[in-house]
C-alpha cells in the first residue's frame, strides 16, 4: 500500500480525481443531443459553463452559436459561443447585462430550433436578472443577506428564483416554442435541477409564501421594493405543467455522487477501505467538521464504521454563520472544527476543498489537516480556536504551508472532504 505511506499525497490525489471525474472536457460529449433542423443556440451560466461551452463546440456537428456567462477567472477560449464574465458570489450589471442578452436570444428562436442550455453552480449570483421595478442594487443586498444569515442554498435560490425575471423556469418558457435541452453539472444536495443555478429551464416547486417564511425566519433585513415584489403573485415562478415546459429535457451530466464514487475507486485501488458518508451533508461547517471527527475516531478506536486504512469520504454544501470579516469559506472552517476535535490524533488525516478551486472568499480550494495541525499552529503563535472564531481560519492553514490551491478547476460538484484513519 505505497500510497498510505503518504498521507498527504493521497488525499491530494483523491481530491484530484473528484475534481477529474467532473471535468466538462470528460463529461460534456458523451449526453449531447441530436442537431436540430434549425439553428442550435448555446446559453448558460455558471462556474463551468465556459468549459463546457468549449466541450460542445469540440463536440458538436453543424453550426452553432450563442452566449454563456462564467465567473471572474472561469472563462477559457471558445470560436462560436461568446463568454462572458461576471461577479460571484455578489451579482453584478455585466451578469445582469448577460442575462438580458440571453433571454433575447431564447426569444428568437423557433420551434424547429434547439436552445442548449448549459448549468452549472454559481449561475443563480451569475444569471442575475432582477424582476422589474427591482434593481440590481436591491438582488445585491438580498444576496448579501442570505450569504451572512447561514441560509443554505435551496433557502437562497427560493427567494432569488421570485424576485428574478429569468430563473425558476423563466428562460425555458421564454424559449417556447422552441425545444430547449439542459445539460447540469451539479454542485448541490440531492442534486435537485430547480436548484442548481436557480434552475432557470425547471419547474420551480417552491412559492412565494416558501421565499417570504424565509425571509421572516431568518429576519432578514430587506429593501421595501423587495418586499412588495415577494407579495406580488406576478412573480410566482413557472410551476409543472406549464405548457411553456413541456418541450424541455435534462440531463445530469456530473455529480457530487459520481466524484465521491472515483475518490473510492482510487482508494480500493491503493488497499483503503473508502467509506461514502453521503453527497448531501449540510449544516455548520465547524459542526459538520466536529462531528465527521467524531465518526473518524470511531474508527480509530473502534473499527467502525469501517476497520483503518480506511478513508471517509463526504460531499454536499455547508454552510457559514458570519460573525466576523475574516478570510476562508465552508472548507476551511470545516477543517477547523474537524482538528479542534481530533486534538491531534496521531493516525488520522484529512482534506476538504471546494471542486470548483476556490473556498469562499479565498483564493484557495481548501487545506490538509495533519495529526500535528495544531501542535504546529502554536508553535507559530497561532490560535485555530480564536482564528475560527473570526472567521479568519484560511491564514491559519496558509501559514502552515497546508492550503490546498489548484486556480479555477472549471467544474464544480461542490464540496469534497476525505478523512484518512490509518492503523495502529
């Protein structure tokens, strides 16, 4: 078992092959559908959309053209389809400038056409198209709101999908009659299309009365206009069976699921048992991180779930309560609750990073916690406890040298934590 001689190296490895097995470059070609009689036109928002517009182009046999919208740093090259970038996860006027854009094109296209609609995670902060009289200032502060109150993202995309002009089915109707076909990358639990991206192509299942309980239970501070606009009925979302729906398909072509299945064959692969504790974990992160701790002990103590080498494997999207205006995102305080349990366990390793190579509000993925996390940390003069506190725990791993940083993946199946239990 060379491989569980270093720790390290394979779990960055593993985080590697969840990040691999979700590439656009991989998973576009095998789901494109038939070329239609007619134009074919590209649209899509989201963190990988600009990928997989280059996928289709490689991939596709006739003419095509179109416009899809990725965040700052996401785009790559493509000939026919235009990329645009835009703010995430705040919206900004070159998103909702995009969206316009889209919206127009769908609106031309004919029912002997085919509208390919390309999803990934981020398209609901990038496809921002504020329901009128709303403003972009009044989604800003809306999606301001929800990021610092601890909302997940289903909570989110309930509100933002009916105070929008585009999401909650709104593209896929203002295509109709034209056929429209999707294709989503998934970066959410239960990989649930309404979801992911606002689900801009879907029937929306929630309601207004949903996205108002939301705001008064988590005593959101909102705009007046926002307010009128969450008790007006004109922005109820498309619902199933709309007629405008009825000529759309989907296809799922990534998953959370599918990066944690490749994580575990590379695991069988070099002699650790892998253990999938779920693609949908959600709560705190410090909490989720303690108690995934708690489980890794378990098996260090006691050979269950599973007896060591072993590895923990967990995906979903947790959330962060903002307390303070630190640096670092869900991974890293995930870690930081993990470490502060394990209290320096001598055999048990772990890594957590965002797939899509950037974890909150830092410009890395992730980290590594080692059996000697925190000893180290004291040693630089370094506090994990009061760094988590501040919501200011990616220096922390920064100044351990254990950051996880590999740039814009290009993808985004969400979260991937891994937890390495050695033997005694």
């Amino acid at each position: 078992m060379p491989a569980i001689y270093d720790p390290r190296a394979f779990l960055t490895g593993l985080f590697r092959t969840a990040v691999d097995a979700a590439l656009p470059a991989r998973v576009v070609a095998p789901h494109l559908p038939h070329p239609p009689p007619g134009r074919t036109i590209v649209v899509g928002a989201g963190k990988a959309t600009a990928a997989m517009a280059r996928a289709v182009e490689e991939n596709w046999p006739g003419d095509i053209s179109g416009l899809v919208v990725t965040r700052d740093g996401h785009a790559v090259p493509c000939r026919r389809i235009e990329v645009v970038e835009a703010s995430h996860p705040t919206p900004d006027a070159r998103g909702a400038a995009a969206a316009q854009r889209i919206l127009d094109l769908v609106r031309e296209a004919g029912p002997d056409d085919l509208v390919l609609c390309l999803i990934s995670g981020g398209g609901s902060s990038l496809l921002a198209l504020p329901a009128p009289p709303l403003t972009l200032d009044d989604k800003i502060e809306v999606n301001r709101a929800l990021l610092a109150c601890g909302a997940d993202i289903g909570e989110m995309n309930t509100v933002r999908n009916h105070l929008s002009a585009i999401k909650g089915g709104r593209l896929a109707a203002a295509a109709f009659p034209a056929p429209v076909f999707t294709m989503v990358i998934s970066d959410v639990p239960g990989d649930d299309p309404s979801v992911i991206a606002s689900g801009p192509t879907v029937a929306d299942l929630s309601t207004l009365g949903d996205a108002r309980e939301i705001v008064a239970r988590y005593g959101l501070d909102l705009p007046d206009a926002v307010r009128a606009a969450l008790e007006d009925e004109a922005n109820e979302t498309a619902k199933p069976g709309d007629e405008r729906l009825l000529l759309t398909r989907l296809t799922l072509i990534a998953s959370p699921r599918g990066s944690l299945e490749a994580a575990a064959d590379d695991a069988r692969a070099a002699g650790i048992t892998p253990v999938i504790l779920g693609d949908a974990l959600e709560g705190e992160a410090r909490e989720v991180g303690s108690a995934l701790a708690g489980i890794a002990l378990s098996v260090a103590r006691h050979g269950d779930p599973a007896e060591a080498p072993a590895v923990l494997l967990a995906g979903g999207e947790t959330t962060v309560t903002m307390k303070a205006s630190g640096t670092g995102g869900r991974n890293v305080e995930f870690l930081a609750g993990l470490a502060l349990r394990l209290d320096g366990h001598p055999r048990i390793w772990a890594i957590a990073g965002d797939t899509d190579g950037i974890d909150g509000n830092a410009p890395s993925a992730g980290a590594i916690v080692t059996p000697d996390t925190l000893a180290r940390g004291r040693a630089a003069g370094l506090n994990l406890r009061a760094s988590l506190a501040g919501n200011d725990v990616q220096p922390f791993f920064a100044a351990l040298g254990d950051l996880v940083e590999t740039g814009p993946t290009l993808t985004n199946v969400n979260d991937f934590r891994a937890l390495l239990v050695l033997p005694g």
